[in-house]
C-alpha cells in the first residue's frame, strides 16, 4: 500500500509525543526544532483549516491558515484553545471493560485485542440473526460517510447522526423546496447582499464565515436584522434587533409575504423560470390525486399558457404561465396554479400584520416597515452583474440580476416542533423574491443543490440477514411507500424515523434513542453504539431519566439495554454508562476526512473537501476511532471492507480514504484523483492523493468559474459540471417548490388514498402537518399544555467559546464559562422580585432546577434563556471535586421531557417536529419563582458523582 | 483596594517612626536639654528600628523580592523610588544625627543634623504619600488631601511615641503630650475633612466613558469575561460594605485620634504619665491601621467601572 | 526606563482600533492571545486551579458585555479591553525599577520582567485594569502588541500583525501606525469617529475605539400599503396581468 505518506509534512520532523507548553518533551529532538503542519481544526464542527505550529514535538501555537476556504487565517476561540485539549486531564487513556454496575464508573483496563475481541463477537452474532439491533448513533463527528456506510453494509437500519438534533426539520425543508438548506447546505451572499435577514442564530455550524461574512456586510453598510428573543452575539451588532417571541417565526415571514403580495411586489418572472408557481394542481377534493400536480401523458407537469390559451408542458420555453386561475384539464378536472393557491393562503386576514403582532411580540408597523424594506432593496437596488450565463434551456443571458436580500436561519427555527413549516415558510418567501442564488441573496454550498423531488429512499435489508441495506440508512422519502413500516404503518426502526410519526426524519430521531431502546427491549435492541455523542447528558432531553434507562435491569437483573459501547476521546457523562468504552484519539493525532459524502468545506464558489493529519502521537493506548470501525468491520468481512474471501481490505482509515470507491471513480475525497492527481470529482484512486492534500494545507477547492456561480439550479455549465462530478444524477434543471408536491403524497395517504396510510391513530395528525403549503401551528408542547401555568418561553443559546460539553475540560475555555445563569428581562425579574445572581427554580410541566438568575434588556420580554451544555454531572471531565461546572452550572435539559404531553389514554408522541422527528428543544416553557433566601449556593438537581474508576492490570494482578 | 497588609504596616510603621525622628531631630534643634542624649540615641534607634521594619514589610508585598534594589533607579519619575531613596538616606542621616548629638549635644552640628533628619524624615513620609497621591484612577487618594494627611499622621503618631520615651526617660510627657494632643486633634480634623472631601466626590468617570461611547449613554455590564474573580477584581475591585465602612469609620475615630488625645492630655497632666503615654501610643497604632485599612478599602478604582462596580 | 521617551511628530505610534459595531463577542482575540504569548517570548502566561473550583489566570486581552440605551432599544456591546499603549502612561512613570517602558520609536509600552520587582504599583496606575500580576512569577505581565510578531521578519509580511488581530474572525480588530494619518487606522479612526477611552483621566490612548453604528434603509413610499383585501386583489392582479416568458 502506497497511500500513506512517510511522515507527516514532507520535510519536517515527523510527529512526536506531544504536550502544550509547559511540560518537558521527552524526545530527541534538537532544541529548536521547529516546523509546521497543516490540518483541519475539530475544536467544533466548523472545519477551519489551521495551520500548527510545533516546537522540540511540542504544540506551540495554532492559528488559522490564510489560504483556507473556511476561515481565510482567523481562528475562533475554541480553535485557538486546541493546545489545551492536547493536555486535557479528560483524555481517556486505554480501552475500559466495565466491571462494576452500568453507571457506576467502574471499569478495568483491557488491552485493545480484548476490546476488539468483545466487539467482533458481539456484532457478528447480531449480524447472524438481526443485524437491526445493532443500533450505531453518531454524533458531530464528520465520518458520515464512514459510519453511514460501515451500517449499510452491517445492514443495520438504526443508524443516525446529530442532524436530528440540530435542524434536520430545516435541511428537510430545504432539500424538499430549494434542493439546499440554511443548514451546512447554502450561506448568504457576502460579497453582495444588501439587507440580511437573520433568524434565529447565535453561532451555528458555520461560525468563522458567518463572522466573517457579517464583518463584510458591515464593511458595505449593509443592514443587518436580526429576529431572535435575545440580543447576543451576532445579534448584539444586528443594526435592527427584532425580540420575536419563540416559535412564532412562521407567523411573521406570513405576515411579509401577506404584506408583498398585498404590495404586489414579487418577482414573477422568477417564479415561472425557477419554482413550480405555475404548475397546475389538481383540485379534486376527495379525489386520489386531489392536490398533485397534474401531468400529461409524457409525465410532465402541466400549466396554463396564456400565449396559446391552453395547457401546456410547465417545463416549456416561450410560454406565458399563468399565475392565477382555474383551469380544466383534459380529463374534466380543474386545476388552479399552485401559486394561486399560495396567494390566497397568504393574503388572507389571518396573515395581516395586525393579526399576528401580539403573537409574535412585534408590533405590526415594524413588520411592515420590514417589508417595506425587503420591497427596496429587492426591487429597488438590485445587483447586475456583468457576466453572461446560460441557462438549463440553452439561452444564453448578457446579466446576473440579483435581489440582495440574503437570508440565514438556524435553530432558533428548527428546535421548534413547528420548524418545517417555518423554514419552507422562509424559503416561500425567498422565491417569491427571486432570492435563491441570485446575486446578493442566499446561495447554495457545492454540492448543492440537488434535484426535488429525487432524493434517494431510506435503505432497507435486502434479503437475509447479514445482506447490506438495499441503500444508505438514511434517504428522502417522496411517497408513502418510501417510509420504513411493517405492515400495519408502525416504524421498523428503533427511534422511529420514516415511520408515520415522523415519515420525514431524514437525519434520525437521536434524542430518541435510548428512551426507544429501554421501551423496546432486547428483543429489538442488542446492543447500542454511540460514537462522539454525549447520549446521556446534554444531548439527552431529561438526563436523569436517560441515565436511569441506561441502567434500568428487568426482573432477571439483566440490562434493559443488553450492551453499550461508547467511542469517546474523553471522559464525558456518558462513557461512565458504557459496557465497553473505545478510546478516540484526539482531533490533532488523526486522519479524517471532510468528504463531499457528508458534509464538506465546499462554499458557494464551488466544491471542496479536506482532511486530517496527525500532527500528534498519542502517547496514550487510544486509536483513531476510525481505524478501529475499519478493523471490526475487515473482520466481519462486510461487504466494501472486505474482500471475497473475507480479507480485510484497508488497514487504515487513511488507506480507505485514498482507496476506497463508492462508486466508480468516486472516493471520500474529490480532489487530487486519478493516477496522475489531476482529475477531480471523478477519478482513478491516487496512492499519492494525501500526499497532494498535505501539499495543499489539507484541503481540497474548486473554484467554478464566474458563469456558473449563481442560478445553479438553471444553468447549464453548473449543471453539467455537477453531473460530470456526481453531485447530481442528470443535468436536468432542477425546479424549486414552492408547492410541495410530496407532502400532499403523504397527506392523500392519510386521506386513505393509496396502499400505504398510517394507522388510525396517526391520520389526523399527518393529514394536518402535511400540508404542501407552509402553515403555522403553536409548537406542539405549548398547544398541549396550555393552562398558563408555565407563562414563560425557555431557549439555549450557544456559548461562541464552548462547544456543548466537550469546552469544560480545557483549562483556557472553562475560565471564560465554567458556569451559567439563567437570563430573564429587567421587567419581569422585578416583576417576580428576582436580582441579579438570585437563586430562582425553572418550573416545567416535567421537572424543576435551581439556577442563578441575570437580568438584562435585550430580550424578549417573556423568555429566559441560558448557554448550552455548561451544566456537568460531578465527576465527568477529569474536573476536580469542586469545580463550578458541577456545583452552579446547570443543563436546561433537565426540565425538558423527550415525550408531549398525550392526551388521555393514547401513547405519548415524542417531542418532536411532527415532519421530521426534529427535537423541539425549544418548545420548553417554564415559571420562574425566586428559591428561599437560605437555600444552599447549588444548582438542583445534582447528581451524584460517578468519576471514572479505572482498574489498571497491574493493579488487579496485586 | 485591596488593603494588604504589608502596605498598612509600612504606612503605620514608618507614619510613627518619620514622625519620632522628626520630632527628635527638631527637639534636637530648639535645644534639648543634654539629659536627653540618651532619649535622642534610643529614640533614633526605635524610628530606625521601626522604619526598617514597614520597609520589611512593604517587601513582603514584592512578587520577586530579590530584586528590591532595583526600585531605587527610577527616582527621576518614581514616588516608589523616591520613596525608597529618601528612606534609605534617611539612615545615615538620622544615625549621624544621634552620634552628633550623642557625642556633643546640642552642638551646631547635632542641632543642623536633628533639622536635616526631620526634612528627610517628613520627606520619605512625602513620598509615600505621592505614592498615593499620584494615582489618577483612584479619585480618594488623587486629591489634595492624602500627602498632607500622611504628614499629619506621621507627626502626630510620632508625637505620640515621642511622648512615650520622654516619659520613660524622664518620667513625665511634657511638651510632647501636648505635641500628641494636638497632632490628635489636627488628625481628627484632617480626617474628618478627608471623608467629607471623598464622600462628596463625585465618580471621575462613567462606564460610558469606559468604553468610548458618548458621556451620557446609559452602560450596563451584562458579562464579565470571566466568572471566577481574577486579579484586577481582587486588587482593584476591593469592596467594603457601606455600614461595616460606617461602623469602621467611628472605631477609626475614637481608637485612632480621641483615645490617643484622651491619654496624651492625661500623660500631659501627669496622670499616670506611662501608661496614658504608652496606651496613647498603642490605641494611636491599633486606630491608624484601622484608618489606613479603611483607606484603602473604600478607595475605588476606575478600572472597577469595567466589572459594573461603582467608583 | 521609566521617564517617558522623547516622543517627535515623527514617532510611530503602534497601536489596535477595535471595532465595537462589528465586535461579536467571541473571544477569539483573548484566547489566540493567550495562547501565542504564552508559548512566545513573553513567557507563559499562568493559569491558577485549572481544572478546579476557582479557575483563573492571566489574560492580556478580555471581552466584556455591556447592554446600552434605554431598556426599550438596548443594545448589546461587546467590548475588549487591553492595554491601550498610552501616550501619556502613568503606569510607565510610576515604575519604581524601569521595569516598564514605553518605546521612543513606536510608543509600546512594555514590561521588561527580568527587571519587575512585582511591586504591583503600574497596575494601580492604569485605569483601564490592562495589567494584570502573574502570581507565579511574581512580575507584573501585559498585552506587547505581540511585538515578537510585528517586526518578525521571518514571518512573512501578511503575518506581521498581532495574534489578536489575525485571528479576529469578525475583522473587527485593527491594528496600524495611528501617527501616520494616511494609514488604514487612522482613516478608520477618521471616518467613523474612533474615541479615547476614559479621555476625561488625560493618558491618551493610542488604542481606539469605534462607536457602533446602525445601518438604515431609506423606504420609497407605496401606493398600495394597509389595504389588505381578500382573495388576489389589487396590486397582485395588476402584476399577475402582465405578460411573462418562460
Ligand atoms: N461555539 C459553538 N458553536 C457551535 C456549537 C456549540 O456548541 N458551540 N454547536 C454546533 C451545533 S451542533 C449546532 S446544531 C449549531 C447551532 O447553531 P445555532 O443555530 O446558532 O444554535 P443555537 O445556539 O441553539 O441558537 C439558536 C438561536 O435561536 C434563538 N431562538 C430561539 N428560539 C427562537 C425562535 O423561536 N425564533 C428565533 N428567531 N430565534 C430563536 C436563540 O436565542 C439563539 O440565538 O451550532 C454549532 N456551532
Ligand atoms: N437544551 C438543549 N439541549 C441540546 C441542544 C440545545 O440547543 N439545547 N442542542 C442539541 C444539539 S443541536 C446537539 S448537536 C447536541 C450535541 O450533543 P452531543 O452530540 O452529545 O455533543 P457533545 O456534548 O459535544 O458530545 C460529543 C461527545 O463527543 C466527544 N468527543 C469530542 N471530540 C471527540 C473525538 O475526537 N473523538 C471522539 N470519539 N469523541 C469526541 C465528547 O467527549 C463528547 O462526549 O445537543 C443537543 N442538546
Ligand atoms: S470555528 Fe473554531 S473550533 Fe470550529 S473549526 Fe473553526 S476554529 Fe475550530
Ligand atoms: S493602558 Fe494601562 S498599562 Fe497600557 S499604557 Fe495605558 S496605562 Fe499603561
Ligand atoms: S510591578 Fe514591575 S513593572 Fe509594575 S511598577 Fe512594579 S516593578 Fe514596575
Ligand atoms: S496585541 Fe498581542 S499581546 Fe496585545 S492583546 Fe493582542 S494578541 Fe495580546
Ligand atoms: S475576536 Fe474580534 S469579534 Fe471576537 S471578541 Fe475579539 S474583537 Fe470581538
Ligand atoms: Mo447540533
């Protein structure tokens, strides 16, 4: 095998044992060695390339590389902290076999064969008889492409990772109506938007650029507005801060859209090129086909032409679509513009601005006001570009016009149980604008977009067990028959994803999983896999109740859950509830791969990939997760890791990324392929390709050239450039939707139309959320318990300095939040006698805690707020007996329940976005009451401490 | 601020021991007696003795005491050096001044020498008050009030201790309890003043003007940088409750300057001329590290403003 | 030395313009700081109970919030606070060893620790709480304008600037010669009216501060606005009339 390269940077001193500075290096060597790797940061998910500086093998210093695509040189303040974690007393240090009850930290020391013994085993008796209870959740960890494939070809379909957490409702909606998404899949325009809209985020996924984009933005005197509860962050330099309260976004972009059309002031020229505005839709209620888009014999979808006065192919050049109308089809049915059905939606009264301020806590004069100045800009200023392109049909345009109203929405959207509908609401708006990839407004990310519908379906087992899924396990359902349910419409997988409950759960219901698990028991659940999550505390909605089904035994005494395996690189809370604990290397002594089959580095100015190199050895008995996922998957000789007789194929991860091939020509990385390293996208495997990446700073671009960096889901060069890499199957145009043909599927389903429906007990409810138009609904939790008595909206924010829990253990970060307080408007502490730094309890309708309060202005009037993941069980993170984390820091999560409240008699639905199985983080409302003035200086409830106890060998042999 | 005790110690200590070399180098020059050579010989020895012992002390306070020396060089722009210096040059001037006087009392020489020890002595007292005085961002010792204070108090407890060895020398406080009688009351007055003058103050600067923006602009902190206190915090942001202060204030009051009158004038009186003159001198130290304690405790710095505290 | 060098028109004055309007509050800036110096020339910069009850140390640089305005349109600040490098530095004048100094050439003030006696009087000097004791050294420590990267000529010239400023990710941090008036700092400085901290004290800062801002956007009336009509009415019809070409 030749795709290793020899050592870490060509040229230098190869990696040695590190530590920060401050400790001594124990290698040889000489004084002043010094030299300089390139690698991807991972002190969050954010992909900086950074550019490491070592001194005598020891890390001196990390900044950000100038010529990297992500953070042009600027570093954050978690990337800037690495050195920190290199030293973290929290590293795990050796393979953990647990010996004492689940939970208790008790483990002993075993050797890496022994751990890979046990795992082996394990899975290959799964495997033999079912391979679905083998359940494998990954967190942020950016090995999709790995782990998603590795559980392909286990042929498992209990396979998640994080994007149900995070806004998995948004890359749905995105990816159902634009092909992109707010999340990872698009960004704004920051060289030419005007006026950027804001919704809903405090950091994000994207944290470099998007403070780099803003800091641009300023540079031209743009506007920013901002429409978050709290006044943080990039929201604290928004020249115009909107305090919307918590879940009523869709609400207010209705009330802009409503305010646009009454104005008469959309881009229809727009629609009828890009979205499917014109396309007819069957109106037929009762009938199968009642809201579909009618079609002629060929398959095309219809729409009116007014030129001819008839039906015509919508897909047609030369025709005048109407927008407006109802119109009959050749088989005697009407039909009406999906576009008329929107404006009629949306100009009703209901939608007035007058009609949604309170809700929204926005007075209706500044929604106005705010449409007024969407108006301005869009249409008033917009940006003409001189380059010619040429779209899908082949004509050619001298001028790139843009609407510069660019807009970017987070999880203040999509932790609502409402997001879907919201985030679709968002992207209505932008093509009513013709904002989507025009110059100034939002654009895709190579490799998007992608084609809608065309997703690729869930994969299912194929055949018996041991036979890889027929598909990746996680896929775009488009109809009812695409959703993973047994015969009677109950879900088939563990947490429930592409069943009736949340058909559209494209990422997996993760705050699910263990709740799931402990319900079904053995007979569905083997064994559970986590990797890089920390499933039992603050990615867990209720930990208490996570921890105590982790460790709940049956009658016999055995485990609910029979086993546990946790890959982790550091002592978090859930490692302590592991039956066997997989030590992770570090982010700076490993490959990786930042591959175009997740989610790469790739930008609106085209495609891009990157990897990991070890900068570091271990000096501690831990291996690259990765390598290890390889190994166990060589020796269960699945298919793609193995060969025919069973022989391993890779020994590394580093040898999978250069040599592995999904599908002809394509590998994890895109760049440098072929044998002579000049192919891209598409291409031979190249034994010198790490070598190539290594040379580049670790990473890979392709910058499109200026003709195909706007109008991507039209124009041709785009189009047949993606096709010849793989982004996309075929290079026809791929037209946005407006009207959302595939929810109607789903709804005419739960009509009783067609083979597949839900069961009774889920119709009203699919039949209601599937709407093909956006609607709004009170987050669910709220419309459940609405009694008044938890009168306040409670929401996280993160912390731009930590990333969830895995900041606390670095000794730089914790300084700057070792703990939190909850944060409540000046008006209503005085209002409920509460002071700054007062202990109060945050009541909810499932639990209460005890935290310190903080009041301040910038926020909407009846919402509290805390950072994120500051709160930490004693014990976890190598932290010592006392430390503030533990003893003031407290996690919201606590009084979050991961079930709504069902009516009476009826199974609990989870909290989730009904579309997508999102969790509704932030659907959490709370009364706040000021705690007795004697009550003790600590948060509650405090669990109690389960620090690591670790038997080594040696000991035990004594 | 933060009153530590190394500095209380060095402003009390060498308050008294200037304060006595003071005034036995002017008792030297308006003609003492020559029965007061031993009293002059004793007396410079317990002000050097003290001296080097605040010096000591405000060492203690050094994060590298090692390198103490080096605080001499900078007398050209440094009150901490000047201070240093003039302490230093006060040894051998207040020791020759005993020899001279020792050996020939009341000679020229010993008369010139008890001048020049009290301008070198009042001078280091000087200097360690322009210390103080000198610090823009801490409006309760950047004032007119803090080097004539310090003078005062110098003079007036080493009148008080003054008085002590005359009486133990002679056995009767004559003029020096009236010296620390007076020095009392000046003291008293002084501080009273003092207080009215800082109460009164009003803040030199405003949070908005902190951090740059138009005075007048109402400032909030929401976050600190950090949460756990840090150094600027626990040097700078010292703070003292407002009814503790007051409650200081009045022991400050009686213990410092009214009980150290109330035995200097029983001392002068004669009635029980040591101990009044030995307890005036000790309630004089026990209230004048009250009072300092407190003149640090409740002096704000304008650095504070960046944590939301009030300066 | 601590007398205050003889200062000509011509002298540099090396110093950062920070960005209140674009500043996010993310700390970035102190923590790259703290981790250049520390593993730089100016020597660790301690951390104290690291990972216990009481963490704490030595930072050159650190990032306040502020809320501002009337309770109805407050507006949050993030604000960084570092030495400023003062033309007028009573923090300097009051060092009793000469320990701290400030650069005739390029006006930095700088602690020379092999000379520091850690008596601590600079740090009550300086109003802007910029200076900050290292308890395990015993010397006083702060912010050098990381003058072992601004005239580094290994490095290459984009690189010549402080940590603080390269890694700034909302390049809300500036840093340039605020003597030569056609520099980029001092234009900034120019046009969007950079201030002085704690002007009224007289140390004059070199470091300064632009004020946020908020940016508008002038509205041309319509004729339509408030009629809210059922169904498509109005300006909609009028616009859904007009020809379009697909
Ligand atoms: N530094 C740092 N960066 C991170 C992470 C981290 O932990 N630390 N985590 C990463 C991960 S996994 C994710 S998923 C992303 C998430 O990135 P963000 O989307 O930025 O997530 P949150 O911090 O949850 O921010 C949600 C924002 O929405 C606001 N909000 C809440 N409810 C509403 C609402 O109803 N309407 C509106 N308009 N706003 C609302 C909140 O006040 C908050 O500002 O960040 C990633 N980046
Ligand atoms: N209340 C509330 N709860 C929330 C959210 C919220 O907004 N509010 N946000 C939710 C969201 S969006 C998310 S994504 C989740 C995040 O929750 P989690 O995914 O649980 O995130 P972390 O706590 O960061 O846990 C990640 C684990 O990865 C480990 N890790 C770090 N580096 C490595 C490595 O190099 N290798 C390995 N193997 N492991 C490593 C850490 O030690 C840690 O145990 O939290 C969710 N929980
Ligand atoms: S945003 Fe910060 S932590 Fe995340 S990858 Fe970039 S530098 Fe690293
Ligand atoms: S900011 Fe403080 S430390 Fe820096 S030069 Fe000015 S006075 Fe001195
Ligand atoms: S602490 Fe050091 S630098 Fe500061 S005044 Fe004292 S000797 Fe000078
Ligand atoms: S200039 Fe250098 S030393 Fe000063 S704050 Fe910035 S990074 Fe820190
Ligand atoms: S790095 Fe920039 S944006 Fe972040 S706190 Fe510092 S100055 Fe502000
Ligand atoms: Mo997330």
């Amino acid at each position: 095998m030749t795709g290793m390269p020899p050592s870490v940077i060509e040229g230098v001193e190869p990696p040695r044992s590190g530590a920060a500075a401050g400790t001594d290096s124990e290698s040889s060597v000489p004084a002043s060695a010094k030299s300089v790797a390139y690698t991807t940061c991972y002190m969050c998910a954010c992909r900086c390339g950074i550019k490491v500086h070592l001194e005598n093998g020891r890390l001196r210093y990390i900044e950000g590389n100038r010529n990297h695509p992500i953070n042009r040189g600027v570093l954050c303040a978690k990337g800037s902290a690495g050195i920190m974690t290199a030293v973290s007393p929290a590293r795990l240090t050796t393979p953990l076999k647990r010996v004492g009850p689940r939970g208790s930290g008790s483990f002993e020391a075993i050797s890496w064969d022994e751990a890979m013994r046990i795992i082996t085993e394990r899975l290959a008796a799964i495997r033999a008889s079912d391979p679905s209870r083998l359940a494998l959740f990954t967190g942020r960890d950016q090995s999709q492409s790995l782990t998603g494939h590795f559980a392909r070809m286990f042929g498992t379909i209990n396979y998640a990772a994080h994007g149900g957490f995070c806004s998995v409702n948004m890359a749905a909606a995105g990816l159902y109506s634009v092909g992109g998404a707010f999340w990872e899949f698009g960004e704004p325009d920051w060289e030419y938007a005007r006026l950027f809209l804001l919704f809903g985020v405090a950091e994000d996924h994207d944290s470099n650029p998007i403070k780099l984009g803003l800091s641009r933005l300023k540079a031209r005197g743009a506007k920013i507005v901002s429409f978050n509860p709290v006044r943080t962050g990039y929201s604290a330099i928004a020249d115009e801060f909107v305090a919307v309260t918590p879940g009523t976004d869709g609400l207010l972009v209705f009330a802009l859209i409503h305010c646009l059309l009454e104005a008469g002031r959309i881009d229809t020229e727009f629609l009828v090129r890009y979205t499917n505005a014109h396309h007819l839709v069957i109106d037929d209620a009762g009938g199968a086909e009642h809201g579909l888009i009618a079609r002629n014999a060929q398959g095309s979808e219809l729409a009116f032409d007014r030129a001819t006065g008839s039906l015509a192919s919508a897909s047609a050049t030369g025709i005048d679509p109407a927008l407006s109308g109802t119109f009959v089809l050749p088989d005697g049915r009407r039909a009406r513009p999906a576009f008329a059905l929107l404006a009629e939606r949306y100009l009703a009264a209901e939608y007035a601005p007058e009609a949604v301020a309170e809700r929204c806590g926005v007075a209706a004069a500044t929604i106005r006001r705010l449409a007024d100045e969407i108006i301005e800009v869009a249409f008033n200023q917009p940006v003409v570009l001189e380059q010619p392109w040429t779209d899908a049909a082949g004509r050619r345009h001298t001028h790139m016009v843009g609407r510069p109203v660019a807009i970017h929405a987070m999880r203040g959207i999509s932790a609502h149980s409402n997001g879907f509908h919201t985030c679709r609401a968002i992207h209505v708006l932008q093509m009513l604008l013709g904002a989507v990839d025009t110059p100034g407004s939002w654009r895709y990310k190579s490799p998007y977009p992608k084609p809608i519908p065309g997703g690729i379906p869930p994969g299912r087992p194929a055949g018996a067990p041991g036979a890889p899924l027929n598909a990746a396990p996680l896929g775009c359902p488009m109809r009812p028959e695409d959703l993973l349910v047994d015969a009677q419409g109950e879900a088939l997988r563990l947490d429930r994803a592409f069943s009736w409950e949340a058909p559209l759960a494209i990422h997996g219901l993760m705050h699910m999983v263990i709740a799931r698990a402990f319900e079904a028991g053995p007979q569905k659940i083997d064994t559970l896999f986590f990797f890089m999550s920390n499933m039992a505390w603050n990615s867990a909605m209720n930990p208490g109740e996570s921890i105590r089904m982790l460790s709940a035994t049956d009658e016999q005494g055995e485990y609910r859950i029979p086993f546990v395996v946790v890959a982790d690189a550091f002592a978090s809370e859930t490692v302590a509830y592991a039956d066997l604990v997989l030590p992770d290397t570090t982010y700076l002594e490993r490959y990786d791969c930042i591959s175009l089959l997740d989610r790469p580095i790739g930008s609106a100015h085209g495609p891009g990939d990157a990897i990991r190199v070890p900068v570091l050895k271990p000096e501690r008995d831990v291996r690259a997760f990765q390598d290890v996922l390889i190994e166990i998957a060589g020796r269960l000789g699945l298919k793609d890791f193995a060969d025919a007789q069973g022989q391993p194929l890779y020994h590394s991860y580093a040898d999978y990324i250069v040599r592995h091939q999904r599908a002809a020509g394509i590998g994890p990385l895109a760049g440098f392929r072929g044998a002579d390293g000049r192919a891209m996208g598409r291409g031979e495997p190249n034994p010198e390709q790490l070598r190539r990446y290594i040379e580049n700073g670790g990473f890979w671009v392709h910058h499109l050239p200026p003709e195909q960096l706007y109008y991507k889901y039209a124009n041709q060069a785009y189009l047949n450039g993606a096709r010849e890499m793989d982004f996309i199957g075929s290079s026809a145009p791929i037209v946005l939707q407006l009207y959302s043909e595939p929810l109607q599927r789903f709804r005419l389903a739960a009509e009783g139309h067609g083979a597949h429906v839900p069961p009774p007990r889920l119709r009203a409810r699919v039949r209601r959320y599937f709407d093909p138009l956006p609607i709004w609904y009170a987050p669910l939790e709220q419309a459940a318990s609405r009694d008044g008595r938890y009168p306040l909206h409670a929401i996280t924010q993160r912390p731009m300095a930590m990333y969830h829990s895995w900041g606390s253990h670095n000794a730089w970060l914790r300084q700057i939040l070792p703990e939190n307080r909850i944060y409540l408007h000046r008006e209503l502490a005085a209002e409920l006698g509460i002071e700054d730094e007062d202990w109060v309890w945050v009541d909810s309708r499932s639990g209460r805690l005890k935290a310190r309060a903080r009041t301040m202005s910038g926020v909407n009037r009846n919402t509290v707020w805390t950072w994120n993941a500051i709160g930490k069980r004693a014990g976890a993170w190598g932290l010592e007996r006392d430390a503030p984390e533990f003893r003031r820091g407290f996690l919201l999560n606590h009084v979050i329940s991961e079930f709504l409240p069902g009516e009476p008699g009826e199974a609990a639905h989870s909290n989730s976005d009904p579309v997508t199985g999102q969790a509704a983080w932030f659907d959490l409302t709370v009364r706040l009451e000021r705690c007795a003035p004697d009550t003790p200086d600590e948060t509650a409830p405090r669990l109690g401490a389960n620090p690591l106890r670790i038997k080594r060998p040696a000991e035990s042999a004594a | 601020m933060k009153p530590a005790a190394s500095v209380l110690l060095l402003t009390t200590l060498t308050g008294f021991a200037y304060g006595l070399l003071t005034w036995l180098g002017l008792y030297v020059a308006a003609g003492a007696p020559p029965a007061a050579r031993l009293l002059v010989l004793a007396g410079v020895g317990v002000g050097l003795i003290l001296a080097t012992l605040g010096l000591i002390a405000s060492t203690l306070h050094l994060g590298r005491k090692e390198r103490a020396w080096r605080a001499f060089s900078q007398w050209r722009s440094s009150w901490l050096s000047r201070e240093g210096l003039a302490a230093v040059l006060t040894y051998p001037i207040a020791l020759a001044f005993a020899w001279a006087q020792y050996r020939a009392p009341g000679s020229p020489a010993a008369r010139s020498l008890g001048v020049v020890t009290a301008l070198a002595s009042l001078g280091t007292v000087y200097c360690t008050a322009m210390i103080y005085a000198s610090l823009k961002p801490i409006r309760q010792w950047h004032n007119r009030h803090t080097a004539p204070d310090y003078l005062i108090y110098a003079l007036y407890s080493g009148a008080t201790l003054f008085a002590l060895l005359h009486t133990l020398a002679f056995g009767t406080a004559a003029l020096a309890a009236t010296l620390a009688a007076l020095g009392a009351l000046c003291a008293l007055i002084a501080k009273l003043a003092y207080w009215r003058h800082v109460d009164a103050q009003s803040p030199i600067a405003s949070l908005a003007s902190a951090i740059g923006l138009p005075k007048g602009t109402a400032a909030r902190p929401l976050d600190a940088p950090h949460f756990t206190e840090n150094f600027i915090l626990r040097e700078m942001g010292f703070q003292v409750a407002r009814r503790h202060a007051a409650k200081l204030r009045r022991i400050a009051l009686v213990v410092a300057f009214a009980l150290p009158l109330i035995f200097s004038l029983l001392a002068r009186l004669g009635t029980f001329p040591l101990a009044s003159s030995a307890l005036a001198v000790a309630c004089a130290a026990l209230g004048l590290l009250t009072e300092r304690w407190l003149f640090f405790a409740q002096a704000t710095h304008v650095s504070a403003l960046y944590y939301g505290r009030a300066v | 030395m601590t007398m205050l060098p003889q200062r000509g028109p011509e002298a540099r004055k090396m110093g950062l313009v920070i960005d209140l309007d674009t500043c996010v509050g993310c700390h970035a800036c102190a923590v790259n700081c703290k981790e250049w110096n520390t593993g730089g020339e100016a020597g660790i910069l301690p951390d104290y109970d690291k990972y216990g009850e009481k963490p704490d140390g030595v930072w050159f640089n650190r990032i306040h919030s502020y809320e501002t305005g009337s309770d109805g349109c407050s507006r949050t600040v993030n604000f960084p606070r570092s030495c400023l490098h003062c033309e007028n530095p009573l923090c300097v004048t009051v060092c009793p060893t000469g320990a701290s100094f400030k650069r005739a050439e390029d006006g930095i003030v700088l602690i020379d620790t092999d000379l520091c006696i850690g008596c601590k009087l600079c740090s009550w000097a300086c109003p802007y709480g910029a200076r900050e004791f290292d308890e395990d050294s015993g010397v006083m420590r702060k912010c050098t304008l990381c003058i072992d990267r601004i005239y580094d000529e290994s490095l290459p010239e984009a690189e010549r600037e402080p940590a603080c400023v390269a890694t700034c990710p909302a390049k809300a941090r500036h840093f340039g010669d605020l003597a030569d008036p056609h520099s980029k700092v001092s234009q900034l400085v120019a046009q969007r009216g950079g201030t002085d901290l704690l002007e009224e004290l007289g140390y004059r800062p070199t470091n300064k501060y632009l004020p946020p801002r908020r940016a508008q956007i002038q509205t041309t009336p319509r004729e339509t606005s408030g009629a809210a009509s059922q169904g498509i009415g109005g300006a909609l019809l009028k616009l859904l009339d007009k020809a379009l070409s697909r």
